[in-house]
C-alpha cells in the first residue's frame, strides 16, 4: 500500500478511510478478528509506555517516536504486541481475503 509518507497519523488515516469504506460498501469494519485489535493495542500501548493520557496510539507512538518516519515504529511495537498474544504480523498475514 502507498501511504506517500512514512508517518504513523498518515497510515492511521488510512485505516480510519479503510473501515469507513468498508461501512460504505455494507461491510462490516474489521472481520471479527480484527474489530478490537488496534483498541487493544492501543491499550497495551499505554501501558507499555506508562502513559495515563487518554490518547489514541498514534499520538502514543509519536510520543515514543516524534520523527516524521515513525510509521516504522508503529510496526515494531505492534509486531511486540502480537508476539506477546501469541500471534505475529506474518501470521496475520495468512488469514483469508475477504474477512
């Protein structure tokens, strides 16, 4: 996918886009596995970073991350929080399209 840069705001946009244009096509947002994943990242996020804020996690990576290449960031700490669940970004990789 082409983000035009490599900051984490710009990919969580693309997200936001992705699942209102699933909604706009009658699709549910996320397949199951998916609905929660990024509210419970969010939250492993802030304890992880020991930040109390009620913020969203790219605000939380930028914090880790202020550069304007931080979307690298944001995959390494989501590959850290799915190999602590178990899973892996690879493994993600496996499950069927569509949802």
């Amino acid at each position: 996918m082409f983000l035009g840069d490599e900051n984490v705001k710009t990919l969580a946009t693309f997200i936001h886009g992705y699942r209102q244009a699933r909604i706009d096509l009658g699709m549910p947002e996320f397949g199951a596995r998916e609905s929660s994943l990024l509210d419970e990242f969010e939250k492993w996020l802030a304890a992880k970073l020991d930040d109390a804020r009620d913020v969203a996690w790219p605000t939380l990576v930028a914090t880790q991350d202020p550069g304007e290449r931080n979307v690298r960031t944001f995959f390494l700490l989501f590959e850290e929080f799915l190999r602590e669940r178990g899973d892996s970004l690879s493994r993600s990789a496996e499950v069927p399209w569509p949802p």
